[in-house]
C-alpha cells in the first residue's frame, strides 16, 4: 500500500476528493421475451445465455 512521504494539506485532499466521481455503466438495449431490456455491457451475453435475469 502506498504511504505519502509528508502530509498533504486539507485543501489538497478536499480537492482531490470532490473532483472524483463515479461513471455510470453503459446500458445497452437487449431483446428477452421479445421486449426490449437495457443492460449493462458487461453482461449481455450473461444475459442470452439466460445466467442474469434483467
């Protein structure tokens, strides 16, 4: 694990804390029981192969 050679000062970490944000996954239209579904990318094919429920 990284350790920080000196202390960074309280702007510095707020900064740096607020401008990170999260991304929400990509959905992607996917066709089950002839409705249309939006998954995440990552398991499309989870989910034609019938391993996720949408």
């Amino acid at each position: 694990m990284a350790v920080p050679k000196r202390k960074l000062s309280r702007s510095s970490t707020r900064h740096r804390r607020a401008t990170w944000r999260a991304t929400p996954p990509d959905l992607v239209p996917v066709v089950v029981d002839g409705r249309p579904v939006l998954v995440p990318r990552r398991l499309v094919t989870a989910v034609h192969r019938g391993f996720v429920q949408p």
